[in-house]
C-alpha cells in the first residue's frame, strides 16, 4: 500500500507537470507564431494600394491558401487581398489547449486525492481519526493500511508502545532526570528516585485526543506520579520510608497512580522506587544510632560468652568430682579384695595365727572405713571448692557488668560536665564581652577623641602619639613647638596669683 500510496502521489505530479509544459508549449508556439507574422508585414504593398490585415475574419481563406504544408504555420509567400477590406487589429493568436490541461489537472487532482486517502500506520504506533466536520471519530485504527476521506479527514499518530517517566532522588552529577523531593511526617525533605512505566492505552485513543492535553509525558504523567508521592510521604516518617514500609509506600503509590491515569487511558504497567536519600543531619545521626546498637549487641554478645564460661567451669568440676569419687570406690574396693585374699591365705596357717588374722581383718576394715570416710571428705571438699568457684566466677562476671555499667555512667556524666563546663566557659566569655564593650562605650561617651587615637595608633608602627591638653593652657612645650612653626610665641599664660 505505500507503493501504491507514492505511485499515484508521484502520478499526480507528472499529470501537474504534463499539464503545465502543455500550456507553456502552446504559449510558445503562439509567440514563434506571431514573431513570424510580424516579419512578414513589411513585404505586403501599402494601405492605399490595397493591403490586406494580417489577421481577422476577412484573412481565413487566404491563410489556409497560403499555409505550409505538415507545419500548420502560416506560409511567408504574398498572397492577393482585396483592397478595400479594413486593416485587423495587431496581436497574439492564442491557440493554447486548455481543456486538454484542464483535464490534466483533474486527473492529477483525483490521484492526489486517491494518494491522501491511503494512511499507513506504522508498528508500534496507533491512530484516531480527527473530522474537520465531526471533530474526533471513534475507533482506533491499529498498525496497517487504512482509507480515509480526504480533505475531510485527518489522523493523529500515537505511540501505544511502554514509556518510561524517571525521576531522580538528589543532585547527583550523574543523575541526569529531574529531582524529586518529598516531605515526611517530621517535615524532612527526602530524595526519592523513582521509575514509573506505562503506555498509552489504544482502546481509548479517541477520549485521550479529544479531551487531555498533550504531550503526555509532561502534563499528564509527571504531574499525576509527582503529587501522588508527594502525598502519601507524610503519612510516614523517615525511618520507615527509608527500612520498615519502605515497600508498603512504593504499593500504596503505584495503587494511587494506576488508578489516577486509568481514567485518563493510560496502562502504568511498573512503579519502581529505585532510591530514598536521606537529609544529611539525619543520615549521620541514624549512623550515630547504628553504633550505639551495635555496642549493646556486643555487650550482649560478651555477657552471653562469661555465661557459657561459667557453665563450663560448673561442668569441669562436676567431671572432677565424679572422678574423685570413682577413684575412692576403686581404692576401697581394692583394700577390701586384698584384706580379703590376706585373710584367705591365713586360714590355712597355723591355729595359733588365728588372732592375727582375726586382728588384720579388724584392722582392714579400719582402714577402708577410714578410706571410704576420707573420700567422703575429699569429695565434700571439691563440692565445696566447686560451689566456691561458680560463685568466684558469677561474682567476677557481675562485677565486671557494674563495671561497665559504671563506666558507661561515668562518661555520660563526664561529658555532661564538660557540656555544662563549656557552656559556663561561653556564658562567661560572652558577659565579659559585654561588659568590656559597655566600658568601651562609656570611655568613648567621655572622651571621643580616644576614637581617633586608637585609629592613629593603628597607621604605623613608626607614628608616635602625644596626648595634649585640648585647650594648650599650661602645656610647657606649647611656645616651643609654635616658635618651631616660625612664628613668635605669645605672652605665656599668667600664673595664678600673679599681677597683670
């Protein structure tokens, strides 16, 4: 169809064409034709002898006569008039086909016509119809050939493919879109760098040409996204749109964004929030916070490990313990085994050794009662040190956590101190400030020419300054430094209690 489309475009321009070197050729000939006429007058007799016009009704029969054959143009040979038919007026004989060029210029209006009525949409774009009679007419029409009325008709392209509106979170040299900024409920300012992606609904081509302004981008889109974050950052704070429901407003956004431009005919297909940049005296406190956390988790971490110490020590005398008594069963057992193979071998010796056995027996079973009690006692005694080394240890770990405790008190009240210290140190500083500028003050309301003392005093270095009485009355160089000058000095002042 696009083919076909330039085929009759460009066969309308050639029947324009065709029809203009038509009428330019007649008027051509029509001028070679009147130039030879002219030339040809000269050789005709006088008027009063008979000449006859060289053009008019009266000429016909004598310029076909006279007419070249195969050229159509009139032949230069004299030919005989009568004499007494009047002299034509002299001019351009028009002949040029008119009507021949006039139908040209409809068949190349018609192809034009038949050109302008052919639109190709193309893939990825779709179309409205715009009446110049009707205004907007409904339907779209979709990518392919097409037929409209022309001259009445006209269609508007749209792009029906995704978009993509991106906004940036700060002023960051490589972010190259535009910067968006919201306010949370403590009234921060937040960075926020988002991405919305949306198309143009097709279906509803003919209500977006008719009733929304365009581009769309700008005024539609970015208005629409801009107010909706705008308005739903302040129902949260910093915090939780930075970590917490940082999920939950993009949703809540995105929610109120697809609804907002669907009744405008736009699809959003995508809400990312790609970014939030946090004001910079937050982020350094929230930084600051982080680490306070993590030093109570350590905390945590170091009181967990003397905890599991502890039941390892408590286990390890347990261990001990068992041990011991294990090891004092063994013994008595072995004491008993060898009384007893003693006393086996005594039964076969001589009837007067019975007392001695009977007396190593009694003294066998002394000695395991005596094992058997000092195992109990030792035992006893490694409960007790194991009981006593539990409570070492969970008294070394309380202590260690008081101090700590102690510590961490210590330096807040420290740096309270220090804190007052200082603001004593600016208070003072500042109340001596004052009162040294209202002294200041009121030596210059007494005396203003410590004003221009001070100023010569800071000239230079090389300039010395002498302070004079302002009157010049009983000053003793007051004759020298006038006679220095040239002049003679006055009378000197008269003192008190002399005569005049």
């Amino acid at each position: 169809m696009l083919f076909l489309k330039g085929l009759l475009v460009v066969l309308a321009f050639g029947f324009l064409a065709s029809a203009a070197g038509l009428v330019v050729y007649d008027i051509y000939l029509a001028f070679e034709l009147d130039r030879l006429l002219r030339k040809r007058e000269p050789l005709a007799p006088e008027a009063g002898t008979g000449d006859a016009p060289t053009g008019g009704a009266g000429s016909a029969e004598a310029g076909s006569a006279g007419a070249t054959p195969g050229t159509g143009l009139p032949s230069l040979r004299p030919t005989s008039r009568p004499a007494a038919q009047p002299r034509a007026p002299r001019g351009l004989r028009w002949n040029a086909r008119w009507k021949t060029a006039a139908k040209f210029v409809l068949i190349a209006a018609v192809l034009a016509l038949a050109g302008t009525s052919i639109v190709v949409v193309p893939d990825g774009e779709a179309a409205v119809r715009v009446s110049q009679l009707y205004g907007v007419r409904p339907g779209t029409l979709y990518s392919g050939t097409h037929l409209v009325w022309p001259l009445f008709d006209r269609v508007q392209l749209y792009d029906v493919r995704d978009r993509v509106f991106s906004t940036a979170s700060g002023t960051a040299p490589h972010e190259k879109f535009e910067l968006l900024t919201v306010e949370s409920r403590e009234g921060l300012s937040v960075g926020v760098g988002i991405t919305v992606r949306y198309r143009v609904d097709p279906r509803r081509l003919d209500y977006v040409q008719a009733n929304l302004p365009q581009p769309l981008d700008e005024q539609i889109v970015e208005p629409v996204v801009t107010a909706a974050f705008r308005e739903i950052a302040p129902n949260y704070v910093v915090r939780d749109l930075f970590a917490i429901k940082r999920e939950e407003f993009r949703s809540h956004a995105a929610q109120t964004i697809t609804a907002r431009l669907a009744g405008d005919g736009i699809v959003v297909k995508e809400v990312l929030l790609r970014k939030i940049e946090l004001p910079q005296e937050y982020a350094q406190g929230l930084e600051g916070l982080l680490l306070k956390e993590q030093q109570d988790d350590q905390t945590a971490v170091d009181a967990d490990i003397e905890q599991k110490r502890v039941k390892i020590a408590a286990s390890q005398a347990e261990a001990a313990k068992i041990r011991q008594v294990k090891q004092a069963e063994g013994e008595a057992e072995a004491s008993v085994i060898q009384a007893k193979a003693q006393a086996d071998s005594m039964q076969y010796t001589l009837p007067l050794k019975q007392k001695q056995i009977e007396q190593s027996r009694l003294e066998a079973e002394a000695r395991k009662e005596a094992t058997i009690q000092n195992a109990e006692a030792e035992a006893q005694a490694k409960v007790i040190d194991s009981k006593a080394e539990q409570q070492r240890t969970a008294l070394l770990a309380d202590a260690a956590a008081s101090a700590k405790i102690v510590d961490s008190k210590a330096e807040q009240q420290r740096r309270n101190l220090f804190a007052d210290a200082e603001a004593n140190h600016i208070r003072v500083t500042a109340q001596a400030h004052a009162e040294e500028l209202q002294l200041e003050a009121a030596a210059l309301k007494s005396n203003p020419l410590l004003v221009q003392y001070t100023v010569a005093q800071k000239l230079s270095d090389k300039v010395q300054i002498m302070l004079v009485p302002s009157d010049g009355k009983f000053f003793f160089t007051n004759d020298v430094l006038r006679s220095a000058l040239g002049g003679e000095p006055n009378d000197p002042p008269a003192r008190p209690g002399s005569k005049p």
